[in-house]
C-alpha cells in the first residue's frame, strides 16, 4: 500500500466524518429544536393552568358574595316581617285610612246609595248627576220601519 492509497482512504475518510458530522449535527439541532418546543408547550401548558386557578378563584370569591348579599337580603326580609307583626300586634284598632278619608269614603259611598234608587241615573262608576249623552231632555224611541 502505496501512499496514494493512504491518502485516498484519508480523503473518503474525511469526507465520510464531513457528512457523519453533518448528519449527527442536524439530529443534535432537531433534537434542541424539539426540546425547545417541549419546553414552549410546558411553559404553554403552566399559563393555562395559572388562569384556570385565577379563574375558579374569581368564581369562588363572586359565588361568596353573592351568598353574603343574599344572607343579607334573607336578614332584611326576616326583620321586616318581625316589624309588620310587631306593629300589627301594638296597633290592632288603628283604622287603615285617616279620619279624614273614612269620612270621605262614606259620604262618597251614601252618595252612592242615593243616586243608584233613581231610575235615570248615571252609574256610579262616572259621575254623580247626568252629563255627556244622558244630559238634555229624554229621546223617544220612534217606532222601526219594516
């Protein structure tokens, strides 16, 4: 073996280590390349979680409240019935309308009474007295032609 096959089994073996290199290095670049997608999708998959737990928190901190304004609201309606039958129980004879307005009502009502025992009276949902159509002198039917 000459030198001429020495320098030819150097040169395929520098050119077999070139394209060996190349190809190690392009599995070692796939493989950071990989890696770091692996680690974007952690760091993905880590925000995510953070705002699910924000999340349930809020919710939870909302669901508290909203239960507290309803204890309150439960509490007003709870006091309030206990001051309507508190007062219902001091004050049993109190009348529901004044004085004044009783009084009003039953002039009203034997106003009532009076106008209804006349036969050409108004009802006594409108007016007291005839007005409108009713007023005037009475109309006689006239007999239908056939």
């Amino acid at each position: 073996m000459g030198t001429v096959t020495w320098i030819g089994i150097i040169v395929i073996v520098a050119v077999a280590a070139f394209f060996l290199g190349a190809f190690v290095t392009k599995k070692q670049f796939k493989q950071d390349e990989l890696e770091q997608q692996a680690e974007q999708a952690k760091n993905a998959l880590e925000q995510y979680r953070q705002d699910v737990a924000d999340h349930l928190a809020s919710t939870g901190r909302l669901v508290n409240k909203m239960k507290d304004n309803y204890d309150q609201l439960l509490n007003h309606v709870d006091e309030t019935n206990k001051l309507l039958l508190a007062d219902k129980k001091q004050h049993p004879n109190e009348p529901f309308f004044s004085k004044e307005t009783t009084e009003q009502l039953q002039r009203s009502l034997k106003e009532r009474q009076s106008d209804r025992s006349s036969a050409h009276a108004q009802p006594a949902d409108y007016v007291s007295g005839e007005s409108g159509l009713f007023a005037g002198e009475p109309k006689v039917a006239e007999p239908d032609k056939v």
